[in-house]
C-alpha cells in the first residue's frame, strides 16, 4: 500500500513538474508582447516629439517682436531631437520586419502540435489575427518613416534661411514651408498613430484571457 502511495505521488510530482517546464510557444508570446509594449512606447514618444517641434516652430513664426534668437535655439534643439526620432522609427519598422518569423515560429509549432481540430482553429484564428495586427504595424510604420522626410527637409530649410536672417522679414519668408511642414508632419503622425493602434488590438489579443 505505501509502495503504491509512494508510486502515485511521484507520478504526481512528475506530471506538476512537466507542467511547469517552459512553453516555447508561451515564451515566445511573452517575448512579443514585452516588445510590443516597447515599440508602442517608443513610437508613441516620436509622434509626441513631432508634435513638439511643431509647437516650437508655431511659436517662433507668431511671435511678436522682441528677440528672436531664444525661440529659434529653442527651435534648432528640437529640430536635433526629432532626428534622433526618425532615425529610430526607421529602424523600428525594420527590426519589425526582420524578426517577425522569430516572433511567430514557436507558436506556429506549438500550435502544430494540438491534435483537437477545434482548439487548433481556435488557435489560428488568434495567431492570425496577432499576425495581421503585426503587419499593418510594420507598413505603418514603414509609410511613417518614408514620410519623414520631407517634413526634416521642411524643418532644414527652415533653419537655413532664418540662420542667415533671423528677422520679421526671414520669418515672413519661411511662413509658406511651415505650413508644408505642418502638412508633412500630421501625415507621419497619422501613419504612426494607425501604427500604435495595431499595436495595442495585437496586446490585447496576447493577453492570457484574450478570446
């Protein structure tokens, strides 16, 4: 009899401990959605930079008289963040790119490997569904990082011209670019923003108590 108890706990014991070993698939969805929280973050911060420059530049243009030369350093300091930015959401969408098979390989494995025909579609379905929320994160983003530059060939410009005349005059100037710029730059904004959308259906759907 203690022969048998002693047989059925260590069979217990067995089956908890290969319940507890890692799960690839798993492992690999926590891994994306640590890197989706990521990218979310950082894509969020280049939307919000542009949308400071943009700020600064409309201050610089309206302002009424007075010294000029504190709102354009203020300007040129944001024109140097911003390129910190693009150059990020470039490589952003690339990383994306590069790594999606990664990303994907352990769940597709996983999945191959239920032999229920319902929760395997069930399984599918979700990872489908997390795989097109991927792409249209990455091309959005990759449209945004296109669309950059114009809107950092708007802000060059800009600082060009009023660097050699920083008066009413050069400001009046540029007042055509700005609005250019302005253009260019609510158009990267819109690709990002639909990037960070994606984003945030493809958290969702990684949750552990996702439908």
């Amino acid at each position: 009899m203690k022969a048998l108890l002693r047989s059925s706990l260590l069979a217990t014991v067995a089956v908890a401990a290969t319940c507890l070993l890692p799960n690839p698939a798993q492992a690999g969805q926590e891994k994306l959605q640590a890197k989706i929280a990521e990218t979310s973050q950082e894509v969020g911060r280049s939307r919000d930079q542009l949308q400071t420059t943009m700020d600064v530049l409309s201050a610089l243009v309206g302002q009424k008289g007075g010294d000029l030369k504190p709102a354009f350093e203020k300007f040129k300091a944001e024109v140097v963040r911003t390129k910190k930015v693009a150059e990020a959401t470039k490589a952003t969408a690339a990383d994306m790119q590069t790594h999606s098979a990664s990303y994907f390989g352990d769940w597709e494995k996983e999945i191959a490997g239920v032999s229920n025909p319902k929760l395997r579609k069930k399984a599918e379905k979700r990872m489908t569904a997390v795989q097109m929320n991927y792409t249209d994160a990455t091309k959005s983003l990759e449209t945004a990082a296109g669309k950059l530059a114009p809107f950092l060939s708007d802000l060059a410009d800009i600082e060009k011209i009023l660097t050699n005349d920083l008066n009413a005059g050069g400001v009046k100037s540029i007042k055509g670019t700005v609005s250019s710029a302005k253009f260019n730059m609510t158009n990267v904004r819109r690709s990002i923003q639909t990037a960070i959308d994606s984003l945030d259906k493809m958290s969702t759907r990684l949750k552990p108590d996702a439908k």
